[in-house]
C-alpha cells in the first residue's frame, strides 16, 4: 500500500490519476453506444409482444380448428341419427330407395359446411348385435388421391341389425407447435358417425 505523508504529493497522485482516465477515455469511446443499447428499455413491450405472439397466434388458431371439428363431428352424428331412423322404421326399403338417393338425405340434414359429393356410405347387416363391427374401415387411395373403398348398402328387412356408417374427409390444416389433427395420410381428418340398430318388425 502507498502512503503519502506530504499533501502535495497526494494533490499530484490525484492530478496523475485524473490524467490517465482523461487519456484512456477516448480509446474506450466505441463502448459507449452498445452500453447505452443495453441499459434503454425503450421498445421493450414490442420486443417481448415478437416473443409470445407467434404461440399466442398457433393456440388461437389451433382452438378454433378444434372447435369447428367438433362442430362439424356433431352434426354429422346428428344427420346420421335421424336417417337413420328412416331405415329403422322401413321407410327406405318401403321407397326402394337407392344409396345416392339415401345419401342426399342424410345431406338435406347437415350445414352448409360439408359437401355431399364427398360423403361415404357403409351400411351393412349383421347377424347379432355382437357381430356388429362399427370400427372405422380401413381407407384406400388410388395414385389421383382418391378413395377407391367399395361401400355396401344393406338396408335390411324388418328385424335385421343394421350397422350405418357414414364418414367424411374434413380439411385439417397442420398447425404450429406441434399440433395437428391429420388421422390420414392425406392430410385430412376422417370423421365418421356410426348407428347401430335393430329394424322394427
């Protein structure tokens, strides 16, 4: 440690001192715009708004994707069970009613959201309620993108199990973050309503 008894030398300890930080300032000028850059909090809400908008925007989109799927599951579900009481009661078989025409019925029961031309009919008899099958078929594709499944169309006599299926391919668009509700490997997401009942004697 330096000690300095006189008070002139420490007046010229501080002189030398202040000297060198007037010397050295200029060299070390450069820092002065990045240091200010850091400590200004100007444009903060801008910067953190970038951060979070591009999650906040894919959830929002995400929940209103989710939300018309549902919706659209939903009246397909509701179309399928009131023609499918059509069937039931044998007003089908009594019309001789053929599958396109069947078909545009349960059409006339949905929105405007679906297009006719796509939906699938599947309607088969069973011998039981147990040998009833109402999983989802399995869906083929010609190389045009086209489903190329063969779908039956038995209407039943009065008393036969009958399994109706009627299934759509609904438009998903793959979202961020991760989420997408693509169930086929077109893209799309298979929607199907499945009825299962006993024709009335």
């Amino acid at each position: 440690m330096w000690t300095f008894r006189g008070g002139s030398r420490q007046l010229r300890l501080r002189a030398t001192i202040k000297n060198c930080k007037r010397d050295l300032a200029p060299r070390f000028k450069w820092l002065r715009p990045p240091l200010g850059f850091l400590r200004s909090e100007d444009g903060t809400s801008a910067v953190e708004f970038a951060m979070i908008a591009l999650p906040f925007l894919a959830i929002i989109f995400a929940t209103l994707q989710m939300a018309i799927l549902l919706m659209a599951q939903e009246e397909l579900e509701t179309a399928v069970e009131k023609s499918g009481r059509l069937v039931l009661t044998g007003q089908v078989q009594n019309q001789n009613m053929t599958q396109a025409q069947f078909t545009n019925t349960i059409c006339s029961n949905l929105v405007e959201l679906f297009n006719c031309s796509n939906l699938m009919l599947n309607m088969q008899t069973a011998t039981s309620l147990s040998a009833a099958n109402p999983a989802a078929p399995t869906l083929t594709f010609g190389s045009n993108g086209q489903v190329t499944n063969t779908w039956s169309y038995q209407p039943g006599s009065p008393g036969s199990i009958v399994v109706l299926q009627v299934m759509y391919q609904w438009p998903v668009f793959g979202g961020l973050l991760g989420f997408n509700l693509s169930n086929l490997p077109n893209g799309n997401h298979l929607l199907m309503a499945t009825s299962v009942f006993k024709n009335e004697p």
